[in-house]
C-alpha cells in the first residue's frame, strides 16, 4: 500500500472526518495513521492527543457504542464482546462500563430468542445431542455457559 505523505495538520483533518463519521478506538486510529501516511510515532501520538482533546476519540464510548451494536444487531454475547473490545486495545475498565449497558433481561431474552430460533433449524431428533448443538451454538456467539445451560434446561 502506498503511504501518503500530507502535512501533520492535513493528517489530522482528514484522520478528525474519519473519525467524526463513526466512533473509532485508539487502536484503529494508530493503525490507519501508520498505514496511511508517512509520519513518526511522536506525530501519530500528538494527533491521537489532539483528536482525544477535541472528543473525536473516546475510549469509553467506543465501548459503549460498539458493545450495544453487536449485542443488538449481531446478537454476540458479552464473552464475544469482551474479546473483541480486547482486540482493540481497550481497558479493562471501559469493557465493564460497556458491558453494564447490556440490560441483564434483555440479554436472557435475547438468548432465548437465538436459541428457539435454532431449535427450529437443527434437524437432530436425539435430545442429548440436540442441546448440545444448541449449547455449542450459543457459547460460539459468546454467550456465558452457565446462561446457557440454564436456558436450555427452562426449555426442556
């Protein structure tokens, strides 16, 4: 990939629209400067500081906003969610804020919902492994084994 040689205020307009457009991590900003244009780390760390200052980056709301986006629109659970908010680099602290904004009604129900969904999907006419399939489905798009078990044994 060719990387662009701009001027650092240049770097940070364009690098302030991209971020205006949709929330972005620390970590994608790093990446997208070190990918994109010909600058130095120091200069990478004073836009990062600059677009921090002026509140186009928020490591918080990052959170927030991606961890109610995938539980809502992909349906993840936390353990997924958690992961990939750890693929971005982001503190411990803001993933337990992001995920406190996951109502614990909302995410059982949500389960319930996948899980019947499925059911209705899987062909497999042995009980055992029938829920274990719906066990294993759940827990790959991050949802809690003990949730998960739970559920499954109110199902039955």
């Amino acid at each position: 990939m060719n990387r662009k040689v701009v001027s650092l205020k240049e770097a940070l307009q364009k690098t302030a629209s991209w971020c205006a457009y949709q929330e972005r991590s620390q970590y994608e900003v790093r990446k997208k400067l070190q990918e994109t244009y010909v600058l130095e780390g120091e200069e990478i760390e004073w836009i990062i500081a600059e677009l921090i200052t002026q509140g186009y980056i928020n490591e918080e709301r990052f959170a927030k906003t991606f961890a109610g986006g995938k539980f809502r629109i992909k349906k993840w659970g936390k353990r997924k969610i958690r992961q990939a908010l750890q693929m971005h680099r982001i503190t411990e602290y803001c993933i337990k804020e992001a995920l406190k904004e996951i109502p614990d009604e909302d995410y059982e129900a949500t389960l319930r919902e996948l899980l019947t969904k499925k059911n209705k999907q899987i062909s497999e006419k042995n009980l055992l492994k029938r829920r274990y399939k719906l066990a294993q489905y759940a827990m790959g798009k991050g949802y809690e084994s003990d949730i998960v078990w739970d559920i499954l044994n109110e199902m039955v």
